[in-house]
C-alpha cells in the first residue's frame, strides 16, 4: 500500500535507506559479519570470468558491479544486454559464470539467455527481488534483494539493493580469494543508508532544480565519468521513462566526438562529478557544454565539490557513490514528471514486468 504517498515511486524512492539496512541484516551472520552461501561463494571462485546479463535499470546496476567485481575482487566481468547477448553471443570464457540481474525474475529477454546457457552446460545465479521467479528457479543458484515488492514502473529501490548485493558479493569473492580489503562493506552500506536518508529529506531543494531544469525542456544530458557515466544513464533512462524528456546518458570525454553538437542555449545538461580521479576532466567538460550554453547542474560530493555545484552528495565510500548518486536523479525525473502532469507510476507503452522478447 502507498499509504499516504500520493505516487508508488515516491514512496519506493524513500525506503531505499530502510531497503540497504535489510541487505546488511540478510547478509551478515549472528557476529556482524558479512556472509555468503557457501555454494555462490565456491561458484564464483571457481570461474574464470563472469558474464553479467540483464535489461534495463537491471543492466545499469550490472555495469557498477563490473567495477565492484574486477575492482575489489580481481575477477575478468562483461556486461550484456539479454536482448542482444542471444544472437550475438561472445566467444566464452574456459569457466564462465552467468549472472542474471532481474528485479521482477520473468523478463522474457533474460530468461531466453538463460535457457541457451543452460543448454551449453553453464552455471547461473540470478539475483533478484521475487525468490521463486522463473529466473530464480532455472538458474543453479539465487541472491534475493529484499527490497520489498515494488510496484511503480520506473524502478528504483530495486536498482539500488542490486548494487548493493553485487558489493557484497564482490567483497565475499575478495575474501574467498584471500584479497585483504580495508574497508568493512557493511559498515560502509550502513553509512549509504543515512546518506540515502540525508538525500530523501532534501526533496524541496531537488524539486526545485526539477522545475528549475526540466519543466520546459524538451530534452536533457547525463554526463560523467568511469561510475558517473554509468549512473547518468540510468538518471538518463528514469527521465525519459515517466517524464517522456528525451534524455542520453555520456560519457564526458565521448562528447567532443559528436554529442556537443546537440548542445544549444538552454539545454539542461546534469553532471555527476562524484569520483575524484576524475573531477579534472569531468569538470572540463562541464566548462565545454556550458560555453555553447548548456544549463549546467553539477552533482558532487565533499571531496570533489566546487563553488557552484547544484547537489554536493554525504560522503561515502567511492566505490558505493552510485547509490548515493542515483537518489537525486531519480528524485529530479520523479518531480519532472509530476510538474509535466504525466502518470509518475503507469507511464505510457511501458509494463512492470516484459514477459515478451
Ligand atoms: C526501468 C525499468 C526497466 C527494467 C527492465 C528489466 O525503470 O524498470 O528498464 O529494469 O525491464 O526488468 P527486470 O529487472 O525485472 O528484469
């Protein structure tokens, strides 16, 4: 029930922060310590590199995982989309492992993947919030979200429990392999969790920037870096879905070879500017668009924030800002829609679940 939320969305939006808590209870044993199924942990282990499938909202939270997966475990990941890993499948790996993202468990293009790798003998686990969905039951193994159901369209808190299981599952790999990290994921999600709370309660400011950007327009750049580009597209993707905005997801540096010329007086073009090791050239391109006229909203956090800078983000471990980053995107397409009378939670041509390929 949504309570006395006027919008599913809204309400899903806010419960992100009580969503990453559970992860961290489900995911932790009677000592506070991270824990894993034994059987994922050996699958894992055991592959020499893992193919992450999935559509969507589902595919952009794969694309974080990659840095996850390689950057903390050391393990070789590819990202695809279902739809097109069918008929255009790379040559695989010696001991490949298939990842399945799926909030909803049924999406038609993913299961059609599914049952190709299982017809090739492959091992799968599908991480997902609906546990006895069908992509759940065909796959060898399954790492629940927890997120609770979630009923708008456009998803969101199921984006952010995928990272965040991902980052537990990256963390869990470290360990198997004897990888000593300095950091505790669960303390660390716990501290996304107050962010995320610390963001949800900065509505009016971010509705603001909503009517501010994006009442008129017709349409509206993401634009980022490493992670930061990654989460533009699904800010990109959110947009487009409920406030019907045109709206691209770059990144940064890919403007100069084609995208700028789109660029015009007025075009609103939000900028993550979260990763550090990037802030410079982020920031350059940020001074391009905005020289051809660009409306620039810089999104930033402590560490990389400049004068200026429309939302600076609570700091949190760099590699878990995309679930920090995300909240204030989704918020920003959540009050375009609204200020352009569109149906926030049943969008046009679009359903919860695609059940047809
Ligand atoms: C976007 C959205 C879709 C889904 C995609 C995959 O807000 O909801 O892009 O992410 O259809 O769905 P699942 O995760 O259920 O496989």
């Amino acid at each position: 029930e949504k309570g006395t939320y006027p919008h599913y969305m809204l309400k899903e939006i806010d419960e992100q922060p009580f969503v990453i808590r559970n992860i961290i209870k489900q995911y932790q044993d009677a000592n506070g310590q991270l824990k894993l199924d034994q059987n994922i942990r050996s699958a894992v282990k055991e592959a020499d590199r893992i193919y992450i499938v999935a559509c969507g909202t589902s595919y952009h939270a794969g694309l974080v995982g990659k840095q996850f997966l390689e950057g903390i475990a050391s393990v070789p990941v590819e990202v695809h989309i279902a739809s097109e890993f069918v008929y255009n499948m790379p040559l695989l790996s010696q001991k490949p492992l298939f990842v399945f993202i799926s909030q909803s468990g049924e999406t038609a293009d993913s299961r059609a993947v599914l049952v190709e790798v299982k017809r090739l003998g492959h091992k799968a686990l599908t991480i997902t919030n609906v546990p006895g969905s069908t992509l759940s039951r065909e796959a060898d193994h399954t790492l629940n979200l927890y997120a609770g159901p979630e009923i708008a369209v456009a998803s969101t808190k199921a984006y952010t429990a995928q990272i965040a299981v991902l980052a537990i599952l990256a963390v869990d790999t470290a360990r198997a392999k004897g990888i000593t990290l300095d950091f505790d994921p669960l303390q660390e999600l716990a501290i996304v969790a107050n962010a995320m709370e610390a963001l949800t309660d900065q509505k009016e400011n971010i509705e603001r920037i909503a009517r501010e950007y994006l009442s008129v327009t017709r349409n509206c750049f993401f634009i980022g870096r490493a992670v930061d580009f990654y989460v533009g597209m699904e800010g990109a993707l959110k947009l487009k879905e409920i406030s019907y905005i045109q709206a691209e997801g770059f990144a940064g540096g890919e403007l100069k070879h084609g995208t700028i010329a789109l660029i015009e007086d007025g075009t609103p073009v939000i900028a993550l500017a979260t990763q550090s090791h990037v802030n410079l050239s982020i920031r350059g391109n940020v001074k391009e668009v905005a020289a051809r006229g660009a409306d620039v909203c810089v999104i930033s956090t402590e560490v990389t924030k400049e004068e200026g800078d429309r939302i600076v983000l609570p700091e949190v471990h760099e590699y878990l800002t995309p679930l920090v980053s995300v909240v204030p995107l989704q918020l920003l397409a959540y009050y375009a829609a609204l200020h352009r009378d569109c149906d926030v939670d049943k969008p046009r041509n679009l359903a919860k679940s695609v059940t047809v390929e």
